[in-house]
C-alpha cells in the first residue's frame, strides 16, 4: 500500500539482534557515521535511539542501500550460547512416569514383551517461529493521532505497546490491520511496526520493511 509523501525505512540491526535478556541491551551503540551515506540520493534521515539505528530515504532502494552502506560502530557483546545448553537443560528436568495400563487410562491390552530393545534418544534444535515473507508495516504519525498499518495478529496489544513506546495515550494510535505474508508462529509485524513509528520523527508516513 502507499500513502501521499510516504518515505521508506530500513533497520541496522545491533549485534545481538534476536536476544532480549542481557545488560548489554539499549547500551552497545557507540557511534553512527552518518557522513558513510552522504552520498545516497533521498536520504532523509538518520535515526538513533538508544541501540536502535534505522535509515529513512524518499525511495525504498536507496533506504536499503543506506541500511547496507552506514558505518555503526558497536560495543563488543557476550558469545551467545548454543544449543548444547538447551539439550542438557532439558535432560536435566524431572521426569514423571505412568503406566497407562496400570493408571486404568486405557482399556488397550498390554502389548506383549518384544524380543529385544533397543534405547534411542533424539534431540532437535530449536524451531524459529519464522515468517513465509519479510514482515512490513506503515506509520503515519501526527500530532493528535498515529495511524498504523499492520499485518499484526494482536492489534489490541500493538496498540498498547506502541503507546508505551512513544509515550503517547492508547487513543492516539489506531492500528490497521492488514494481510501479510503468511508464518509459522509469529510473523514479527509488531516488531517492524514499532520500527516504522520510531522512523516518522519526521512527521510523514514512513514504510518500515525487516527480512
């Protein structure tokens, strides 16, 4: 969708993007060379906030250029974890065992008692909850009223979440919801919604769009 005057926006995510549990989160920024995208036709913006970087230009490819090209330079972050972890933390758990035949849960005969066994164990890594395409919002932010568009699945709780983050009342946002791109889980369109809001400080409608 368009709107009149709409800009677009991209995000310079932070290395420790997808982690939310750390000292260092909102903290690891030092410094955004915005002279690296001096050169890029359009560029309208640059806009820091806190860890948040994000780029807004007049066209959606030169708003992608300046994503790839800034120079953002970032406090070293802790080594995450890997899934090794998980899998002892899961082994670790308590385990409780029933008998379905003696609990009376089922009135299936006990199977007869094979002529061998055999003992296997089967771990898996983590399943993202992952979208079928990138996730895309539009923000319109005025004086009185912001307007969203979004392929959000709980427009109630973006709404409150928004406020919170402009700290503005939940009757100054309206958030519009519109289809997106299909997703296993969630489709992260309340995550891109809050980049498009961060983005307007410029007062026009910005396109905000993450992979």
């Amino acid at each position: 969708m368009r709107v009149p005057g709409m800009l677009h926006g991209r995000v310079v995510r932070p290395p420790y993007a997808g982690v939310d549990v750390g000292d260092f989160i909102g903290t690891s920024l030092i410094a955004v060379d915005e002279a690296s995208v001096r050169d890029i036709p359009g560029l309208v913006a640059v806009v820091r906030i806190g860890d948040f970087v994000g780029v807004v230009a007049e066209r959606e490819e030169n708003a992608i250029k300046a994503a790839a090209q800034l120079k953002v330079t970032w406090k070293p972050v802790p080594t995450l974890p890997g899934s090794q972890r998980y899998r002892n933390g899961a082994a670790r758990q308590p385990v409780d065992t029933a008998n379905a035949d003696r609990q009376g849960a089922t009135s299936m005969r006990r199977l007869p008692a094979p002529p061998s066994r055999c003992r296997r164990t089967y771990i898996w890594p983590y399943q993202m909850h992952a979208s079928i395409g990138p996730s895309c919002a539009v923000a319109d932010y005025q004086e009185d009223q912001t307007r969203v568009w979004s392929g959000t699945q709980n427009p109630h709780h973006l709404r409150t979440e928004l406020a919170r983050l402009i700290h503005r009342r939940e009757a100054e946002i309206e958030v519009i919801r519109m289809e997106a791109a299909g997703c296993y889980g969630r489709n992260c369109a309340d995550d891109v919604s809050a980049d498009a809001v961060l983005a307007v400080a410029r007062r026009r409608p910005t396109r905000s769009a993450c992979n």
